[in-house]
C-alpha cells in the first residue's frame, strides 16, 4: 500500500495548497482561472482560430446531406448562411464568462447546475469529445491515405487483412495510426501557446480549400456541374421544414463548440477579443468554405458523372489519370489537410476532452492528460466501424447536439438574465455550505428541471432520428427540427422561471460582470481588464448602478 499510495502521489497534478481531500475534487491549475501571463489571445488569434477551424473536411460537405434530401444547391446554402449566422450570438454569449473571468467551461458549468451537478454534463460533453477525437481522427487517416496513394501509386494493393464487414483497407488503417501518432506532438503544446500553430493553419486551409477549388473547374473548364443546374424537388411546406432541419443540421454540427467555448475565451488577453472576432470570423468562414465545398463537389459530378460529396474521394479519383503532376497536385493538397485536420482536432475535441476529464478527476488528470485519454480512446473505439454503411452512430452523434442544447440553455440563461453578470469565483472551488454554488447538496435543481424539460420536448424526434423504424408523429419530427429553438430556448425559458419562483444564491437586479469574492486578487493576481476597467469598482451589492458597454461589453 505504501508504493502504491507514492506512485499515486507522483501522479498528482499541480493544484493550490491547503485544500482538503474533497477540495481536491474541485480544483487544479488548470481548473482554476487562468494567469494572465496565459491569457495571450488577441483579436487576430480568435479570427486566426476560426478561419483555421473552419477549413476542414467536414464543413466541405455540410451542406451535401441537404441536397441530397431534396433542397437544391442555394436553397441549402442559405440554410448555411442562417444557421451559422444563428450560432454566432450563442457561442459569443455563452463564452462571455470565461472571457471575463479567465475560467473554464467545467468552472463555468458549476455556476449553473451547482459543484457536483455539473459532473453529468462535464460528463456528456468529455465522451463526446473523445468520440469525436476519433471520428475526426478517421478523417485524418484517410487524409494521410490519400497522400500514401498520390506519393506510392501501388498504396492501394497493401496487403489487405481487414475483414469485408470494416468495409476498410489495411491501407487505410495505416494512413489512420500514421495521423495519430501525429497528432501525439500536438496535444502536448499548451493551450495558450497553440496560437502560432492556428496562425499558419489560418494560412494553409484556405490557401488548400482555393487550390481545390481552382482545381476542380479548371479539370471541367469551369462547367459548375449537375448540382448547380438540378431543378427543385420540394415545395411548400416541404421545402419550409426541410429547410428548416437543414438549419438545425448547421446548429448540431457546432453545439459541441458553443457549450464549451468558455475553455478557449479563458485565454483570451480581454473580453472584447473574444466577442467581435467570433460574432463575425465564425459565420462567415463556415458560410464561405461550404460554399466551396458545394462548387467543388459539384464540378466532381460534371467530370466524374455524378455528384461525389467526399472531398477526398475526389482527390483520390483524380489519382486515376496517372500524371506525376496530378499526383504531386493531389500529395500537396492532401497534406495541408491532414495539418488542418491535426489542428482542427486539438481545438474541437483534444483541448474539450483535457479540460472535462480534469473537472472529473482534477486531482490526477490535467488537460495534456485529458487530451491523450481522448487520443487512446480514439483508436481503441475502431473508428473504421463507425463509418461502415450499416452503422447509424454518425447519424447519432449528429443527433445528439439537442442533448448538448438543454445544457448551453441553462448556462446562457444563468450568467444573462439570473446573475446578470455577477459572480464569485472562489465559491466554485470551495465547499462551504453557505457558498453560490452548494444549492442543494452541489447540485442546483432549477438546472436539471430545465434540463429535462428541454430534452422531453425533443426525445421522440431524436429517437426517430437515430432510428427511422421508430415511427413518431411529423409534428414530433418537425419540433426536433427546431431544436436550436426548442432545446436551447425552452431550457433556457424554464430555468430563469424556476429562478424566478425560487431564487437562488446570487441572483442580481443588475447587470454588472464582477467577481464579488475577489478570487482573482488573491490567488492568481490582478485580471485582465482594458486601462478603463482601472475606474470600475471591483466589488459590487445588487444596488450597484449596473455598468454596461453595449459595443466592448467592458472588453
């Protein structure tokens, strides 16, 4: 026991001293709100990240399963165009606390749904990022495949001793442990010093995405394809409800982003940095790479005889002319994607895992160890498996954003309208019964009520979804549809009434973004504030006059 009890505290990360055992379930330095030496994103490294964020595989063909249900080419880029335009304000209002407060999205979650009840939707988000590590992963893989191919023609005929049922290749396979060891390097840099890497991966994806694009209607002389002349296939009602799933479909693919943007605006050098550059740069670098996604797809059909929705089956079917051109074309091109893919997975799901498996094992897990969690896990879950055509797992993940909605709900709801901006960062480390966050035994029931009642709201659609034999009612289908409103809103909505009909520790009259138990000061030094924040007052009652920039929002 006594080599035991040493290994284990050799494995201990760094955390604050004097805490109690049960203390140590709360906090650990990087659960704690981040030092302002660390706060080193500025506003060019927030439009840096989401350009670089945006240039990926996946948001190439967003729009690809819209027109395959029927809408036609503008029809489904004006769902891209709405739904990320939507996205913006929820991801901008739900990273204001940990752009303000330097602090986490597990620390921030504690707010809402009180210290022990955060657990389960730290929970739900770290297996979702770690599913996602591996999904994202597999992508990769086929990236490095493509370039194996373009490189060594006879890539393909590898010895193959995957069974018919992976619907894989060895090859494949290769390609795929080769972009995880890759990805090694990577999860190890800290967060605050990722910056530089998304500066260059801000260069490369569009410069990858145009060289495509370019590519692609020079191989047909600028023919844009059957996807661009295909007539209507939906009218009416039809087309307004396939629209507007088309919509949700956009709000699905980021939810995973929006619940834990607070993780990346913790690093941000003022609050204003991670407000207008993600308002904007998000949106319009989704809406701009989709719709390369469907000119480059689209001129696949005109020279191939049918659309191809998978950019690197194109790149790959380019490979059949034999030219060492086309192949050294196809070999530069599919490295700057498998760096894009390197990147775009430490930001969407190694950093996210790192810092929700800390907020569930602080005391022995940091985020650089989170992060290689989510990397075992990514290769030990046989990603290839998901993808085989009898499998619905992708369609369940899609799904499952409606999940994550009820819980960005909530916390939107709690630090806008509940708290308006007042809170006290030392009780999220602490177990003090009198603290904000005890509520009821750590867990705060208002959230979970909400919760619920957002999830019920949805269940049978997301059911029917992930299992069409499952037959629910249209009007059930058509509310899942609306899940960005019926998920996010009614969570949101019954939280602050069950708020309202028993308040809870904290909630403000004003608004007024403080921190009222000076946590800052004490334990990690004076925070980062613009010169004219110097004149606030730095505590605040609820009678305080409420102070508020409508354009900087203090930033």
């Amino acid at each position: 026991m006594g080599k035991l009890r040493k290994a284990l505290s050799k494995l201990e990360t760094s955390h604050p001293e004097g805490l109690s055992r049960a203390e140590l379930l709360l906090a650990n330095d990087d659960l704690l709100p981040v030092e302002e030496r660390k706060r080193t994103w500025d506003h060019m490294t927030f439009v840096a990240f989401w350009i670089a964020d945006c240039f990926n595989l996946n948001t190439f063909t967003i729009a690809s399963s819209m027109i395959t249900s029927g809408l036609t080419w503008w029809q489904a880029f004006i769902c891209v165009i709405v739904g990320y335009f939507l996205v913006g304000p929820l991801l901008v209002l739900n990273a204001r606390p940990g752009a303000v407060h330097g602090i986490p999205f597990p620390a921030v979650n504690r707010t809402t749904f009180g210290l022990f009840g955060s657990i389960w939707p730290v929970i739900n988000r770290a297996v979702m990022a770690c599913i996602w590590w591996g999904v994202q992963a597999w992508m990769g893989g086929e990236c490095v495949y493509v370039v194996m191919h373009a490189i060594w023609p006879s890539t393909p005929t590898i010895h193959n001793i995957m069974s018919p049922s992976s619907e894989t290749t060895s090859a494949v396979v290769l390609g795929f442990c080769i972009y995880w060891i890759l990805s090694l390097p990577t999860i190890w840099v800290p967060i605050h010093q990722l910056r530089w890497l998304f500066y260059i991966k801000a260069v490369v994806g569009p410069v990858v995405g145009l060289a495509l694009f370019g590519w692609s209607l020079g191989r047909v002389s600028g023919n844009m394809g059957p996807v661009f002349s295909a007539p209507a296939k939906v009218s009416g009602s039809a087309l307004a409800w396939k629209m507007i799933a088309g919509i949700s479909s956009t709000f699905n693919n980021m939810f995973t982003l929006i619940v834990n943007s607070p993780d990346f605006a913790s690093r941000a050098k003022k609050p204003s940095a991670a407000l207008w550059p993600q308002l904007i740069a998000m949106p319009l670098g989704f809406t701009i790479t989709s719709f390369l996604g469907i000119v480059i797809c689209s001129a696949a059909g005109a020279e191939f005889g049918e659309p191809i929705w998978d950019i690197l089956k194109i790149l790959d079917k380019y490979l059949a002319d034999g030219t060492s051109a086309t192949r050294a074309g196809v070999a530069i091109i599919g490295l700057g994607f498998v760096y894009v893919q390197l990147l775009m997975n430490v930001a969407a799901n190694s950093i996210s895992a790192g810092c929700d498996l800390t907020a569930l094992f602080p005391k022995y897990i940091s985020i650089r160890r989170g992060g290689y969690i989510a990397a075992i896990v990514g290769i030990c879950m046989n990603p290839w498996r998901l993808f085989t055509s009898s499998s619905t797992f992708t369609t369940y993940l899609s799904a499952y954003g409606v999940l994550l909605s009820c819980i960005a709900g909530p916390m939107i709801a709690d630090y806008w309208v509940v708290r308006r901006g007042h809170y006290r960062i030392a009780d999220l480390y602490s177990l003090k019964r009198s603290g904000w966050h005890w509520y009821c035994w750590g867990i705060n029931w208002r959230a979970y009520v909400a919760y619920l009642c957002g999830f019920a709201l949805n269940a049978p659609g997301f059911i029917h979804t992930v299992n069409e034999k499952i037959h629910v009612t249209d009007a059930m289908v058509h509310v899942f549809n609306l899940s960005w409103i019926t998920g996010t809103g009614v969570s949101a909505l019954v939280y602050i009434l069950c708020c309202y009909i028993s308040p809870p520790p904290g909630m403000s009259r004003h608004f007024q973004e403080v921190d009222e138990s000076e946590f800052h000061k004490e334990f990690v030094g004076e925070p980062v504030n613009d010169p004219f924040d110097d004149m606030e007052t730095k505590k605040a009652s609820m009678d305080d006059k409420p102070v508020v920039d409508v354009y900087g929002f203090h930033g």
